[in-house]
C-alpha cells in the first residue's frame, strides 16, 4: 500500500508567537535594574568590535548586534565584513562568545567576577589568534559614558541569576514580533540592538529623505529598560512628533501615551505581567503593537 504523505499545515505568524513566547513576570521587572545594568556594559565590549574594525555607518549600525535565537545571544557583527570573526553577549549563561563564520561557538569567556579590562584584554587575544590587529580594538567614548564609567574597574557581579533569564526571555520575546514585521514590510529596516541605549528595535521609514531630520517614520521597539522606566517595556513612537497630544488614538492591550520628552506608545512590563499565561502575554502584546502601529501611522498621515 502506497504511503500518504501528510501534509502540514503551515503556522501563522501569530500562533508561533503564541508558541515561542515565554512567559515573563517571574522577577519583580522594577528590580531588574541592576542586572540590566551589567548586560549594558557588557554589550559594550561586543559593539566595540564594529566600532572599531568596520566602516562607520551613517546610523552608527557598525556598532550594534542583533538577537539570535539559535544561540540565545546578543552577536555583533562580523569582521571583517562577510568574514570569519564575531563576538557575542550570551546572557545565560553571563559570557562572552567567539563566533566563526558558521557562527559556531570557537571560544567563550564567562564575564560574573572578571572586570572590564580582564574582558578587554581576551578579546584582544581573541582578534590577534584571527589575524586582526588587536590595537585597533576601542571603545565610542559616548557608550563609555552612558554605560560604565562609574563602575569601569569594577568586577562584573550578577547577584540573582533569575534576573539574567527574566532578560533573556524579554529579548528572545521582542523579536517574535519584531522580526516579522521587519520581513513582512518594505519599508522596514533590519532588527537591530543599539547599544548606546540598549533597545532593540526596527524603523518603519514611511517616507524615507536625505535629512534625516525629514524623515517620516515609527520606531517599533523593546527596551529592557532605561531612566524614565525603569522595567522593560514596549514601544512605538512616531517621527516627526505630533504638535498635539490632547487627541491622541486610543491604544489597546493596556498600552498608554508617553508625552514628556518624547512621544510614543509604551506598555510596559508590569502591564504585560497581570496574566502570567504565556499565551494571554502574548496577546496583550500583539493588541497594543498593532493598534500603536496604525495609530502612529494615522498620526503621520494627518
């Protein structure tokens, strides 16, 4: 008897974002602070590899990394460029990854107890092992800056590593909805990880100038968080942004207009953590990001 071939029904975007998301609201997202803090600065050792061995980009992107899901990590990219060598932060376990150009693991450092310059002074071993001239390596003094002066001599302590997987699933989560969007729209730039302020977001360039002070445009993005919340949030805001803000769209999922300093929609990880079930999560999110994204897109037509 002939066997029948069984065909499989192809998944939507949306139910595999309701399979992959992974629930967060484990840890308190208002104590994440100060593990948060730790994967900044040390993201800065990844995004100095672009810094400083690719040509500088008008958008800075030589310096930034993206999320892979595969390896669960944050990897830069490659250089040279189209090349053999990237680096990478995997948040857990905390360390630092050598990748080839198959992006598999050749060599990992783990970062809990090591400082800064210890960090530095591998991956310089690392660069010299491929060829590359190790002096080259340093760092955008604004990253410095804003990311680890103050604790530049300072081991790297993870106290709770509960909170290194409360973030890890809050990236691995963001990009469930970011990548599809990004592929699914012309307009869209790739996904990347900045990390001057460590938020990941793709740019929807509705009407892409030269000036960039001209252009229209939604970001759409996950911060892990920052000054003014201090959890992880969600976020859409338009550009240029409007004059006025008495009127603005209504927003669903629980989501809410932030108006002071800038303008966009935020929902925020305490908001998404009121169901822990994974799949109402996920929902909340997909609600609030597409009525923030017509929202905003009703805001620049007008």
């Amino acid at each position: 008897m002939a066997r029948k071939s069984l065909k499989r029904e192809k998944m939507s975007p949306q139910k595999q974002i309701a399979n992959l998301w992974t629930s967060v609201g484990l840890v308190n997202p208002l104590q994440l602070e100060k593990t948060r803090g730790q994967l900044h600065r040390a993201v800065q050792l990844v995004a100095a590899v672009g810094h400083s061995y690719l040509n500088k980009q008008a958008d800075d992107s030589q310096s930034s990394v993206t999320w892979s899901t595969e390896l669960a990590a944050l990897p830069g990219k490659a250089v040279p460029e189209k090349a053999s060598l990237s680096f990478a932060l995997q948040p857990v376990p905390f360390k630092l990854l050598v990748l080839d150009n198959r992006l598999s693991i050749y060599e990992e450092l783990a970062l809990n107890g090591r400082t800064q310059m210890e960090a530095e002074q591998w991956i310089r071993r690392q660069l010299s092992g491929f060829g590359l001239d190790e002096s080259l390596y340093h760092y955008d003094a604004r990253q410095l800056e804003i990311a680890f002066s103050p604790e530049y001599d300072q081991p790297f302590t993870i106290e709770r590593a509960d909170d290194l997987k409360e973030l890890k699933a809050w990236f691995a989560n963001a990009v469930l909805f970011l990548q599809p969007l990004a592929e699914g729209r012309s307009d869209a730039s790739p996904v990347r990880c900045w990390p001057h302020h460590f938020d990941i977001a793709t740019l929807l360039a509705l009407r892409p100038d030269a000036d960039p002070e001209k252009i229209t445009s939604i970001s759409v993005g996950m911060t892990p968080g920052d000054s003014r919340y201090k959890e992880p949030y969600f976020y859409i805001t338009p550009w240029p942004y409007p004059k006025n803000t008495d009127t603005l769209p209504a927003l669903d999922g629980g989501g809410f207009w932030h108006t002071e300093n800038w303008i966009g929609a935020v929902l925020t990880a305490s908001q998404i953590k009121k169901n822990r079930d994974a799949q109402k999560q996920q929902q909340r999110v997909d609600a609030f990001l597409q009525s923030a994204v017509k929202a905003c897109e009703e805001i620049l037509h007008h």
